[in-house]
C-alpha cells in the first residue's frame, strides 16, 4: 500500500508541478516544442478520461443494444411476420436471416457486408425441392 500512497502524495503531484502550464493567455504562445511535448501526456489521459465518463454516463452516447436483430423492417407492427406459400416456392427459395435485406423476407446477400462490420457469420435459409431425387 506504501507504493500507492508514494504515487498518490508525492510522484503525481510533483510530477504536475512541473508541467510548463502558464499563468497567463499569452504565456501559451510563449511555449516551446519542448514544452508543448511535456503536455502531449497529461492531455491525452485527461481526454482518454472524459471519454469514458462520457461513454459511461451519457445515455444517449450509447450503441443499439447488442440484442436487437431487427433494425429498419416494419417497425410499425408489434410482430413482423410474413406467410409463404409452399407450393408458390418452384425449385430453390433463399431467405433472409440477417433481417439487413431491402427485399424481405427474401435475401439479397446484405448479410456479407453485416458480417463484416460484425465479425458474424450468418447467412440465408435456402429451401429446395428435392422431390425429383
């Protein structure tokens, strides 16, 4: 506990003491390359620590959640369901798994580009009539 409570009293606090932080609006174009690179540090965590208070604390900041599968397709309803006949189906019909499609229920290949930007692997359900084998 001794090592932290060093950091904490002593090494932190002189270590921001001697940051070339001016006392003035002026002072700053005072600076040198020098100084402005003993700056780059402490900038960078500081930012580092608004972003993840920002990302943690600001609702609105927040992606979609994780389990919602159906971005953009008829959110007007309470339950997207769609009824094919099977016998309307000739040889081969693919459909949609990844809910990305522009023409669903039916695949349009919109799961390869979802698979990229999410490292998965899904891909369309192909029903086949195999009653000629």
């Amino acid at each position: 506990m001794e090592p932290i409570a060093h950091l904490v009293k002593v090494s932190v606090p002189n270590y921001l003491a001697g940051l070339p932080i001016p006392e003035s609006i002026g002072g700053w174009f005072r600076l040198g390359v020098k100084d402005w690179l003993a700056l780059v540090p402490p900038t960078a965590a500081l930012a580092g620590l608004g972003y993840m208070s920002y990302r943690a604390f600001c609702p609105h900041a927040r992606p979609a959640p994780c389990g919602l599968v159906n971005l953009k397709l008829k959110k007007d309803v309470a339950k997207v369901v769609d009824t094919i006949d099977i016998e309307d189906i000739s040889e081969k019909a693919v459909f949609c798994r990844c809910w990305r499609s522009e023409n669903f229920p039916y695949c349009d290949g919109s799961h390869g580009r979802h698979n990229k930007e999410h490292n998965d692997n899904v891909g369309p359900l192909v029903i086949t009539d195999n009653a000629g084998d």
